[in-house]
C-alpha cells in the first residue's frame, strides 16, 4: 500500500506538521500548533502515535494536546510502520529524521530544508554534529523525498549537491 502523505502548515513560524497514512495506520510528525486544525485535517484516520524530529516549540506546540485526543503517545516506532529513526544532530542535540525505506520518504525537521540547512547556533546546536550528520545523510539514496520542519519538499539528491557546499 502506497504512503499517503499531507502537509498541514501550522503556527506563526509556518511549521509542518505531517499527517501520515500506511497501512490504515497514521501518524502525526511534529505537532507544532493549532491542534484544532491538525484534528481536523485527521478526519477519522486511525491515529497510532506522533513521531517528534526536535523539541523546539515550534514543532511540539500542541503534542500534549494531540496525543490526549487520540489516546496516544510520542513514539519512536510503531507497530505495522516500518521506518527508521536516524540520528541527525547539529540543529538541536536531539533531532531524529524519519525514514520511510520502502516509500523513499524521510522526515528531516530542521535538519535538512530545500537548498538550506537548519541552524547549529542555537541552544545545543553544533557544527561538528550538524557536519557529522550530513555525512551521515549522504549515505541514504538520491531518489529519497526530503520533507522538512518547513517550506516546500525536496530530494536527497538535491540535496547532496548542496550538502558539499557546507562542508
């Protein structure tokens, strides 16, 4: 069964919020703000966890929120979901992409954007993570589809060429 991916752009930092669907199954990525709009753009979907890439409060504004709705908590991985949780460092020490291996999907928050990097100068930043991670990432194949914190959607391999530029 084919991912079914929508993009819900919530709060005054146009953050993404990701409603994702495989399997019957869904889960929320990074639910900044606006828990009423996030509910609304669910509908009846059978909600199973919300995946967080960073805890910056533009991407964890209504998580309390959404999971007391649905019942559900922050997770790293679901059961009848199959991705892989990469640990990408460098804008903030914890951030995580998602991988969804058999769709070519990844969910990098503010780690990667299209043509950009996220920022390291904040609060447990770090260049040396955020160069780390990207050696890392240029592993993953060119054909994977980049879905960032925010802005418009991407390609790996896009990306790798804009990668060289940073490090």
């Amino acid at each position: 069964m084919a991912i079914d991916i929508k993009r819900v752009v919530v709060g005054y930092l146009e953050e993404n919020c990701y409603i994702v669907t495989k399997n019957n199954q869904t889960v929320i990525i990074d639910p900044g703000a606006d828990a009423t709009k996030i509910i609304k753009e669910v509908g009846n979907k059978n909600v199973v966890g919300v995946l967080v890439t960073h805890h910056h409060f533009d991407h964890i504004g209504s998580l309390k929120e959404i999971c007391n709705y649905y019942h559900v908590s922050e997770a790293t991985s679901v059961a009848g979901m199959d991705f892989e949780v990469i640990k990408t460092p460098g804008h903030t020490s914890d951030s995580v992409s998602f991988y969804f291996k058999n769709d070519f999907v990844m969910f990098t928050g503010d780690f990667i954007f299209l043509d950009d990097l996220g920022r390291w100068d904040l609060p447990t930043g770090s260049k040396k993570d955020m160069v780390n991670s990207l050696e890392l990432i240029k592993q993953y194949p060119d054909e994977v589809i980049i879905y960032p914190g925010h802005g418009d959607k991407t390609t790996l391999g896009q990306e790798k060429r804009n990668i060289s530029k940073y490090i």
